[in-house]
C-alpha cells in the first residue's frame, strides 16, 4: 500500500498543475463542510455541558388567545410550580440582569443572571472555589455574587483570594461566595453571563407580584420522568392556579420543553439548509475533480492498456488510480480544515450573535472525523467511477483508441453523466440562492415604522444605587440626551424601554375608557414601551396623526399614552384613536389602574418581530428606564462616522462610568431578529 501511495504521489508530482487545481477545488468544498458542520455540532449535535442533560427542560406560560407561544412568569407562579411539582427534581427562575463593575481602574459593564438557588441543583454543577447562595439566600436582603470563570480570571486576575472579598456591582457591595469551573456557560442565548446573583434582591418588588411576568424558568425532571409527563403536570398546576388567583391566572397555562430544543429551536432549519447548500457545492467539486481525473486518465489509456496486457489486474489498477484520488482527497481535507478554522473565526466575530453556543464552536475530534468522512465519499464518488471506466476489459480496443489519440464513447457518455450532475446541482443551488435573496428582499422592503438603516444604538444600565429616585432619572436623561443630539453628525437621540430588537417584549394589559370590563384572562395586552420624547425622532417613525411628547408631559400633567396603528384600528372603529381614554394597568391582580388620554397615532412600530401585528403603546416616563437603549439617528447610512462614535462613547461613559458597552446599528439587530425568527414571507 505505501508502495501504491508513493507511485501516486510521484504522479501527481508530474503534473502539479493539475494536482494544484484539484486540491483547491476539494479544498473549497470540503472546507465549507467543515465549517458548517462544526456550528451544527457545536449548536445541534452536542449535548449541553451539564449531567444527564436530556432530563433538563424549560418551562414557560402560554395565554390562551394568544399567538405567542412562550411567554415569561412570574414569581409567585413560579414559587407554586416548583413546590408542587411531582416530576421535576428542581426548577428554578431567572431573568438577565446587568451591572457595573466599580472599584477597579476602569468601571466596566457585565453581563450576569439573576436567578434563583435551585438552579445550581438544576444543573447538577458545583464550584471550582468557595460555594454557591442557597434557598436561605433568596430573599431580598442578600448581598452575594458568584463569578464564572471568565470574569474572575478577566476582571480579577485569577485572584486566588477572591471568595469572601466585596465586589463593587452598581455601587453595592456583595460578597463573592464562589467562582465556577471553567467552561461552565449559563444555557441561554444572548450575553456571555459573567456573575450569578440571587434573583430577589434584584427585583424585591415582584416577589409576591403575580402579574409581573419576567422570569425565565428551568427544571430538571426526575429520573424516568418524560417531558409527556412533566409538561401534562405543568397544566395541571396551571389549572389549579387559575381557579385559586382568577385575576392574574384566567386563561393562562404552562408548558415544558426540552431544554436543548428550546435553546436551538430557531436556528435549526436554518442549519440544516446551510448544510445542505454546501454539500451541493461538495457534491459539484467532486464532479469537477471527476471530469479532470477523467480526462487525465483517457491520456493515460494506454499505459494503463499495456500494464494490463502485461498481467496486471483491473482490481490492481483500480486501486492505483484510487490512491492518487485519495491523496487528492486527504490533500483537499488539511487545506479544507485550514479553510474552516478561518471561517470559524470570521464567524465568531461577525456572525449573528444569538445564535446559541456560538462560542462553543471549534474544530475539534468530531469536526476531523466528519472531514476524514467527506474526503473517503470525495474519493469514492470523483475517484472510482473514472478508475472504472478508463480500466474496462476490452484492451484491444484501448489500444487502437490510444494508438489514435482518440477518447472512446464511453468516456464521451460518461463527461456527458458528469456534466449534466454538473448542471443540475448547480440548478438547485441558483434556486437556492434565488430563495435567498428574494428573502433578503422582502427584509429590505419590510417596513416596521422606523428607519433602523440611520440609527446607532447602545444599551447602558442606570444603578439603583447611582439613580435612586425620579429626580436623579430626570437629572441624568435632561443632560444626556441634548448633548447627544448635538454630536456632529446625529440629527437626534432618544431613549426607550425595553430597546428595539433586544428580545425583551414587556406586555401590560388594558381596557377602554367607557366600555365595559373584560372578564379575566380575555384582556385587551399591548407591548409597552417608556421613552423619551425625541425616541420617535431618532427612530424616524411617522406620525399617523396628533404629536409626540414635549416638554409639556410633565408629572403633573394630565397623563398621556401614543399607540400605533395596531391597536388603534383593533380597538376603535374606523382607527379613530385621538382624544380616547385607555386605563393602563399594572400592578398585583391588576390593582393600580392609570387612565391615559391617547397624544397621537404611530405607523405600525414593532420593535422585535419586524412582521409583527400585536398591539404596542408608549408613555414618557424617565423615573422608569433603567436599562437605556439610546438611538442616535444619523442622517447618512453608509457607515456610522468613525468620529461620531468616539465622542458618543465618551459621552455616554463621562455620564454613567462605564467604559466598556457595544455600540452597534440598529439595522444588524432588526436583520438578525427577522432571520432567527423566520418571519419570512
């Protein structure tokens, strides 16, 4: 075998060329396999880091009515769920939370969770040093921290003292109890979580609140528990629950999903047609090499007609040609992992960030197993069909045929086989990428009632312990945001709450001024969002009729509420909003009750599925945004100017001290969110 290896490599030699050629065609190929395949183990394939994974699961709410299917709980419920469940070991509660990190040279942003102590039972994992919060640690009271180890080595210089010391997160100080092991990742898309924190400091005011819905939930079943079972006893609690608290419960139930399916649930289909596209291009590389091969061996006939005339057997032979097919193959699979480490890279930094365990790709034992594969089916299907045909039995006829230079039929029917392979694969692919880019074209056509292609957008988080109250709120946004309108290059700047495509959908229920209540859990819901009173501006959002905010909305004005066109047209006949009262309300069962004159009619705004019809309205309160999500509005889209970004930056960390948050274009996010989302039409 090495014998037929070295003969084949010295052929190859003879002809670098062609070697050269069929190699970067290979290469291409089976490189792009690669690359695929290493997100869809790393996504799909590969099970979540934690023991006995398939026995994790997400539990979410469902509204009935309602056409989104998972929806966030509250706390109260969540409290009921865990406790008397029968089939889950442990649930547990959490919810994404930011802070800034005081007391070291520069103040910077993190990124953590807020959760509840089941969760370290949950996921089964311990610390690497110290310990983890317990049950006696969630209460409102509780100043602790758990670091991962990204943080403690990032932030801390693996500080080998660290458990015990105080950490400065929002001006509060906290207790580091633990850091975790490495590698350990929370199992949620978006932000790296850098620190774990008890949930109910936190929110102290929702712990008993149940129609605040914000958490997320995630449980471990029991062993032998099916999710059948667990997500049967899920809708059983939430029955129980809506006959006991009729006001906040009416129409709502829960449902158990696996928790790696709920994590790779959007990406999934995308994947697998990626993979499927590049194989396409694997399978026309391998026709191309084939057609060269074939060629080369036709010029080669003769030679092969003499060694068989002098003894040699077809199998003999076969196996030589398939030799050089192989190192062609094997040539094409190092060049093609080459390929794929550099595109993975690419894909680390410029590739959507919510896609899930988009950090954990590498190329890594499966990839290279995957790639050995796609180079032994390379060989077999560009290698073996020609070895086949130049070694057929009739010698004579092969000689005559060399004797004359000329190429027999069969190698004429069989370039004939491999061109129109050719051509049909490379038909699929043209409709394939037809699809895609009428998909790209309905996302550049789609209209969401702004114009996210100007606007630049940072998410920055107000301390509690920096801006108590709703004097320092107002203090903070009333020399911010003029100064931020003034930079060169932007037209205007404007805050909200929640921002625009973060994924964060807060909802609030309502009724009309003059109608009659709805019975519980047949409310009238529309997303809600609190901004300042150029937002609309910065965003470009038409304005239907009415105005927007001004100076003029004050505390101890008349409150007022815009909607858009959604709700205006669902709620009122002929859409004629202006001047009508809608009664906001929030609060336990409900209680708090806000009457809201309607200022203006907007265009069709949404600010996360941008093929959404659900029903939004906007108030202007500053005291409540905490999490900014600042859009600038520029009047050029190219690129945002290198030196707008600059001053926008310093002006926003000289504000807040924090020196490390992303600055990004509101128009990737809306792009990523419409892909993920498969709100394609």
């Amino acid at each position: 075998m090495i014998a037929d290896f070295r003969f084949a490599l010295r052929m190859l030699a003879k002809t670098p060329g062609f070697a050269i050629i069929a190699v970067l065609t290979l290469a291409l190929g089976i490189g792009a396999n690669s690359a695929i395949f290493s997100v869809i183990n790393a996504v799909l394939l590969r099970p979540l880091p934690f023991p006995k994974p398939n026995q994790l699961v997400a539990v979410w709410s469902k509204v009935a009515n309602d056409n989104l299917e998972k929806q966030t709980e509250s706390v109260p419920n969540y409290v009921d769920l865990r406790d008397q469940s029968q089939t889950l070991a442990a649930l547990a509660a959490f919810t994404r939370s930011g802070a800034v990190l005081n007391g070291t040279e520069e103040a910077r942003q993190l990124y953590g969770v807020a959760i509840t102590s089941d969760i370290f039972s949950v996921l089964g994992v311990a610390p690497a040093r110290g310990r983890v919060y317990t049950r006696a640690d969630d209460n409102v009271d509780t100043r602790v921290v758990v670091l991962t180890d990204y943080a403690w080595k990032t932030y801390f210089n693996s500080d080998p003292n660290i458990v015990g010391k105080q950490v400065n997160l929002s001006w509060r100080s906290n207790t580091v109890l633990g850091v975790m092991p490495p590698g350990f990742q929370f199992p949620v898309e978006g932000q790296r979580a850098e620190y774990l924190q008890p949930l109910h400091p936190l929110v102290p005011e929702a712990v008993n609140n149940r129609d605040w819905r914000f958490v997320r939930m995630v449980g471990r079943m029991k062993p032998g528990v099916t999710i059948q079972q667990c997500d049967a006893e899920m809708n059983t609690i939430a029955a129980r629950l809506e006959k006991q608290y009729p006001q906040s419960n009416t129409g709502r139930s829960n449902r158990a999903y696996s928790l790696h399916d709920d994590i790779v649930g959007d990406v999934r289909p995308a994947l697998i047609t990626i993979l499927a596209a590049v194989a396409f291009v694997l399978l026309i590389a391998c026709a191309n090499v084939a057609n060269l091969l074939l060629a080369r061996a036709t010029a080669r006939q003769r030679e092969i007609a003499i060694r068989t005339a002098l003894g040699a057997s077809r199998a003999r032979i076969v196996w030589q040609l398939l030799g050089e097919g192989f190192l062609l193959s094997i040539f094409g699979a190092v060049a093609g992992l080459l390929i794929a480490w550099w595109g993975i890279d690419l894909l680390r930094v410029f590739g959507p960030h919510d896609v899930p365990r988009l950090g954990e790709v590498a190329i890594n034992a499966p990839v290279f197993s995957f790639t050995f594969v796609a180079a032994i089916f390379s060989t077999l299907v560009f290698a073996l069909v020609p070895a086949l045909q130049v070694t057929r039995p009739n010698v004579n006829e092969s000689l005559q045929e060399g004797n004359r230079g000329a190429v027999g039929p069969g190698s004429h029917r069989l370039r004939r086989l491999l061109v129109i392979a050719q051509v049909a694969l490379s038909l699929l692919l043209l409709a394939g990428a037809g699809l895609l880019i009428k998909s790209f074209a309905n996302l550049s056509s789609t209209k969401p009632g702004f114009d996210p292609q100007h606007a630049l957008v940072a998410e920055l988080i107000l301390p509690k312990a920096k801006y108590p109250d709703s004097e320092k709120h107002r203090q903070f946004f009333d020399q911010v945001m003029p100064k931020l309108s003034a930079l060169p290059g932007v037209d205007a700047a404007g805050a909200a709450f929640p921002m625009p495509f973060s994924n964060n959908d807060w909802g609030s229920t309502f009724s009309i001024a003059g109608q009659p209540p709805r019975p519980p859990g047949q409310e009238l819901e529309a997303s809600h969002l609190i901004i300042t009173p150029d937002y609309f501006r910065a965003m470009r959002t038409p304005l239907l009729r009415g105005r927007v905010f001004n100076s003029r909305d004050t505390k101890d004005s008349p409150p007022v509420v815009i909607v858009n066109e959604v709700l205006a047209q669902r709620c009122f006949p002929g859409g004629n909003a202006i001047d009508q009262r809608i009664i906001l309300t929030h609060g336990e069962n409900n209680s708090h009750r806000l009457r809201r004159k309607l200022l203006a009619l907007l265009a069709a705004h949404v600010t996360n599925r941008l093929r959404s019809s659900r029903c939004r309205n906007f108030t202007f309160r500053r005291r409540r945004i905490r999490s900014v999500g600042w859009m600038s509005s520029f009047a050029q889209r190219p690129l945002i100017p290198p030196d707008c970004r600059r001053p926008y930056a310093t002006l926003c960390m000289s504000s807040t001290k924090i020196y490390s948050f992303q600055i990004s274009s509101l128009w990737k996010n809306a792009s990523v969110s419409l892909w993920l989302n498969r709100d394609l039409t």
